[in-house]
C-alpha cells in the first residue's frame, strides 16, 4: 500500500509524508522546511513521532524546504537524501555519516519504496523533485518551478497521485503589491508554476488511473484555493470539489493509491 500526506505546503514551510509497505511501513518525509518543534506537531496529528521517519528527502536549498532537516537527522540517525548542489549551497554541512547524494535520474531503492529524482528549472543549485513508487502504485511530487520540460512529463506519466504547484494567479501577481523583479522571478522561467501552467502539466499527464491531483505550494498573497481549485478542474474535467489543496498549516489528511 501507497498513501501520502502534506503536513503543509507554502512558503511558510513544506513537507510531505510518503509511507509504503509494512507492517512496518516505510515512512519518507519529503522535505523538512518548518521548526523542529512544529514538524512534532504536525507529525502527531498524523499519528506519528519524529522517531517513526526513516528517510529524508530534500528537494533543494530554500528554508521552506530544507528547515530543520539536519537538526532531525542528526537527533534521530535518518539518512539524508539530496543533491549535491543542494548539499554545497547550504555551506556543505557535516551530516555525521547520515548524509547521501541524489542525482537526476538515478533510482534510489529504499525496500518497500523506490524513488527516482528528477531535475526541474528553478532558480536554485540542484533542485530536485520526485517520483515514488512502491512497485504497484506511483506518486509525483512537483513543485518549486518555473516550467516543465518535456524530460519533467515524461518523469509524471502514470501516475496514481500528484502534489502539483499552483503558486499564482497570473492576474493576482500581476496586481500585486510584489515589486518588480520579484514578480519577474516568480513568474519566470525558472520560478514558480501559475494556476494555468499547472493545469497544462496536469492536462499532459492525465490518465484513467490518477486517482488524487493535490494543488500545493500556493502563494497566500497571490493565489487562491479556489482559483487553482477551478483551473486544475478544468484540466481534468471534474469539479473543482475533486481537487485537494495542500494548507499551509494543516497540509491535507492521507490520501491512498
């Protein structure tokens, strides 16, 4: 059994909970950008201590998805996944040993769950997001960029769930109080997603097979859940009821495949 679960998603912090397998199950925490204290809490409103995660998976360097990251490996010995260039734009730390490289397109075996990174363009070192698969069912994880390539789709055919960006609404960045440049690089090429560029994405890989398309990381300034909610409906010809939104400060409950 597959089933994932955001603890939150926006620029206040992002992790996701990905479990396969068991008894026990095999627990990776995708990302880790909130305080040590907080990802405590929100972990055991999911049932679960700090104890239960075997492996962290850090998809690039900015705060809202690295946070406390090394404090959590190093208190509870969990092995670290991320790429190189994620590693050395942090300032290299020292991981004590727990510390192990990603790279685009090299599978990483985990037992009970397989995962293959993938590069995407985002104004960062080596970023990195993912696809996860326990041999019958397959997650995506995509967020934090400005476009997908066609190598991006290729990594999201098949999918059974995806936790998709919406970051923006055009209109609403356009509007916005953001001064120029920062709307230039949220808008960018190597960015963030808007709501219609996700729904492209979602569109591209749609299949009889997907079961959950979560919206995530979206902009508490410019956005809304119900925008991305529509677009990302649109896309897929549903109601926009079928459509999670990732909160910022609850994520969503476990969503199985």
């Amino acid at each position: 059994m597959l089933r994932f679960r955001s603890l939150g998603s926006g620029s206040s912090g992002n992790a996701t909970l990905v479990e396969a397998g068991g008894p026990p199950p095999f627990r990776l925490l995708v990302d880790c950008g909130l305080g040590i204290r907080q990802l405590g809490t929100r972990l055991a409103a999911a049932g679960l201590q700090m104890a239960d995660i075997d492996a962290i998976f850090i998809t690039h360097e900015h705060g809202d998805h690295i946070g406390c990251a090394r404090a959590l490996a190093l208190r509870h010995r969990i092995p670290v996944w991320m790429s190189q260039g994620t590693h050395a734009a942090t300032g290299a730390p020292d991981y004590d040993g727990l510390l192990r490289l990603a790279a685009d397109g090299e599978a990483i075996d985990l037992g009970s769950l397989q995962l293959t990174p993938f590069a995407v363009p985002h104004d960062v070192r080596e970023p990195l997001q993912l696809s996860c698969t326990d041999g019958a069912a397959k997650l995506g994880l995509l967020t934090d960029l400005g476009h997908a390539t066609p190598a991006v789709l290729a990594r999201l055919q098949g999918c059974g769930a995806l936790l998709l960006e919406a970051n923006h609404d055009t209109e609403l960045l356009a509007q916005s109080a953001y001064p120029a440049f920062l709307k230039r690089r949220v808008g960018g090429d190597h960015g963030h997603l808007s709501n219609q560029a996700a729904a492209a994405i979602a569109r591209a890989v749609v299949h009889g097979g997907l079961k959950h398309l979560v919206a995530a990381h979206l902009s508490e300034r410019n956005n809304r859940p119900e925008l991305a909610r529509q677009a990302l409906a649109e896309a897929l010809g549903c109601s926009p009821g079928d459509i999670a939104v990732a909160d910022p400060r609850s994520g969503t409950g476990w969503l199985h495949l």
